[in-house]
C-alpha cells in the first residue's frame, strides 16, 4: 500500500509527489497522458514558448532603432514550433527524470475511484493511505458548438497547428483568448475577438482592460464587445452568426470561452466526494468530504493558475504529513502574456468601489521609468491601490514590459501586509523597471 497515491502530474501533482517523497512516504503518480499536465505540454509553457520566439521578432524589426542592421526578420513557423516542442520536451524529461529520482512510481493509466483507499486503472488497482486528485481542467465548450478540432480549435489545437492559416476568429476575449489574439496578430493573421462581455478581459482592472483594448485596435485585431456567437457554420471556411444578425467569416475558429474541471470518470459520487458544477469542494486543508482524500488545482473551486496548483499541493502535503497546514490565497498574483504584458494582486479599483472603501490610487506610466527608455519599451503604467492613508496596500495592477516579473514585489508585500512605507524604504537598483515600483510609492502621500 502507498502513503500517498496522486491522480493527475500537472503542476500541482507534480509538486504534491515531491514534497511527499522526499518527506519520506512512498508515493505514486498516476496519470493518462503526460507528465507535466496541461501546463506544460499544452498551456504555459509552449504558448510562453512561442511568445518568447515573437519577442524576438518585435526586436528584430525594430533593430535599426537600436543601432543594429538585420535584413530580413521573417517568420519561419515551423522553426517556432520545433523550438517550442525542443523546451517541452526537454522540461517534461527532466520532470520524469527527477520523479524517478525520488523514486516516485509513474503509472501512465486512466484512474477512477473504487473506494477511499481504492484507485482502479485499466489494468490493476492500486492501494493508498492518502489520495490526492490534482486532474486539472479542460477547455469548455458553448452549448450550441463543439470543437471539431480542425477548423473549430481548442486551446490545445492551437498549439499544434502545422502550419498558419490567414485569419482566425477567437471566441472569448479573457485572459487565454486575449493571449492568443496577441500571439496570431503578431504571427501576421488577421484576427477577431468576440466577447460576450462589455470589455476585455472581465474582473480585470477596468482600466488595464481598457488600454489593452486601445493597444489591440492600434494592432488592428477587430473586438466585437457585447456579442454573442448564435451559429457557427464550417463550410470552406469557418462562418460565425452573432446575435445583431452579422457574420465573421475566417480560416478558423479558437474558442476559448473557459475550462471545466477534467473530474470526468472519477467515479467521486460514488465515494461520497461531494462537487458542485464538476468542481471538487474542499475545507481550507484542501480534504474533500472523504478525510484522507484531497484536491488541489483546476478540479477545485478556486484560481485556474499552476501557481496556484503548486500552492495548493504543498497545503495538502503538510496536511497529509500531519502539519496541519491552511490554504492562504492572500496576494496570489497573475499575470497575462499579452504585449504588453499585464499582471494583478490584491483587489481591483472597481472591486475597491464595490466594497465601499475609503482607498487610494496612485499611478506611474512606465515612461518615466529610465530602464524603459532604455529597453524601448515606454507603453503602460504600474498602479496602486491602498487605503486612504496610504500605508496599507491593497493591490496593484502593471501593464508593460516585464510586468509578470515586477508584480512579486507587491505579490510579497500583500502576503505579509507590508506598507507603502516600508517599500519606500527598500534600496532599489538602477537602472532597473523595478525601481519604478520605488519611485511610485515615494509619490504617496
């Protein structure tokens, strides 16, 4: 019998079989596909991945600005592709490599729940003391259209396209459909958002979702605010109906309109384990209704963040080895691979109204930053949201470059309740971006 047998090796199944082996119980990781889950091999990484390969392209074709002459910056898809695929791969071995390690046994099976201490597979069943299920989620579907997987594209499929059609219509302008438009507009494809929304980018900061949007039409993406996609035909191209009566015609469709919890087939209901909406519902030690079963990540009711998974899988880990340890979910930061990128902790200005209280905001544009000027890349602002006095911080929001980067320093002063004042009194270097973290909360008063 194992102490602790996980189902799922994302991020946070992953983190939950270290922590536990090298804790000294015997553990087993048991996932269908690959290790990694759908971070790895079909979400973060590669579309990081590709981003990364654009970057190079935007500083390619902006090289004469910088003194540098490259003849030709063009874009060799296949090569992108290969890159991405080389740093999954090469990330996804070493994830193996280190599981076998700490001798972790891997069964590559599909599970499902026998009993509390039961997990059957396809071929034999497995005992363990301690059950984690860490299955992560899926992209959802509309009602009324289903992938097709060849011109109506998941997430998944976009990320294994062999090659670039002309233009794309991306249904559900959050932060997954709002990456990809960046990614297919700087790919040179003609591209159009379609949100059911009245703005980008819904529980965002109203004012970052509003310059992202002003940076997208300047990119000439097309967004449809306020609409919703009635039909969808595919005929030799991909024609969607919106509600007003118009059309978009492309070479295909990505719907990006959410994901559901993959909990699918886990035979929960017939254990006890209690779901709400195919969610797993858990206490603040991540148990289930079942005491030695827990759930952490995209299969819980929560964040759809692998840091967040990875969190969660220490949380249940300590639980398991008797630590008595409390998910905290205070400053859990989050970032969005736009370009420019976007990242947020803590509340919103438009939560901040909501909620009645007396606040603050404080506001730097990147351009008075002296390192953006030196990167080239002057566009967007960090803003900060405090209590009225000043002192207390209570969220911050960037747009710009590197802003995924920058937001641990208010992610780190959220989580332990930090002032202004005392990240006023920290020396930053120069010249870094960070240092306008420095030169904005000097501005408070």
């Amino acid at each position: 019998m194992y102490d602790l047998a996980i189902i799922g090796a994302g991020p946070g199944g992953f983190a939950a079989a270290i922590k536990a082996a090298e804790s000294g119980l015997k553990v087993c990781l048991i996932e269908k596909d690959s290790i990694g889950g759908t971070c790895l091999n079909w979400g973060c990484i590669p579309t990081k991945s590709i981003i990364e390969s654009i970057k190079v392209l935007h500083s390619a074709k902006r090289a004469r600005d910088f003194g540098i002459n490259i003849q030709d910056a063009g874009i060799d898809f296949s090569q992108i592709q290969k890159r991405k695929n080389d740093v999954v791969t090469t990330l996804r071995n070493g994830a193996e490599s280190l599981l076998k390690a700490k001798r972790i046994d891997i069964i590559k099976a599909q599970a499902r729940l026998k009993d509390k201490n039961t997990i059957e597979t396809e071929n034999n069943s497995i005992s363990a003391k301690n059950i984690i299920i860490a299955t992560g989620s899926v992209p959802a579907e509309l009602e009324n259209i289903k992938f097709d997987h060849k011109k109506i594209i998941s997430s998944k499929d976009a990320l294994e396209l062999s090659s670039l059609p002309s233009s794309i219509t991306i249904i559900g302008g959050g932060f997954i459909g709002c990456e990809f438009a960046s990614i297919f507009n700087k790919l040179g494809l003609e591209v159009t958002i379609v949100e059911l929304m009245d703005r980008l980018l819904p529980g965002t900061d109203s004012e970052i979702s509003r310059r992202l949007q002003q940076r997208f039409k300047r990119d000439n993406i097309e967004i449809k605010k306020s609409s919703k996609v009635t039909d969808l035909k595919v005929e030799k191209k991909a024609i969607a109906k919106l509600e007003d009566g118009s059309s978009i015609e492309s070479d295909i469709v990505l719907m990006c309109v959410g994901r559901t919890p993959n909990t699918a087939g886990l035979n929960l209901e017939r254990i006890g384990i209690k779901t709400e909406k195919n969610r797993i519902i858990v206490d603040n030690r991540l148990k289930t209704s079942v005491p030695n079963i827990y759930a952490i990540g995209d299969a819980i009711d929560g964040y759809l963040l692998a840091h967040v998974a990875t969190y969660e899988a220490m949380i249940a880990a300590d639980n398991i080895l008797g630590k008595e340890a409390l998910a905290d979910y205070t400053g859990i930061p989050s970032s969005i691979f736009t370009h420019p990128e976007i990242s947020s902790v803590g509340i919103t200005e438009d939560r901040a109204k909501e909620m009645g209280l007396d606040y603050k905001v404080t506001k730097l544009p990147l351009a008075e930053v002296s390192k953006a000027h030196i990167m080239g890349e002057t566009e967007g602002l960090i803003k900060l949201i405090t209590e009225a006095d000043g002192k207390r911080i209570l969220g911050a929001h960037i747009m710009g470059a590197l802003a995924s980067e920058l937001i641990s320093d208010f992610a780190i002063s959220i989580k332990n309740g930090l002032s202004a004042d005392e990240l006023s009194d920290t020396v930053y270097a120069h010249p870094t971006l960070s240092e306008g973290i420095w030169d904005l909360v000097k501005r408070i008063e």
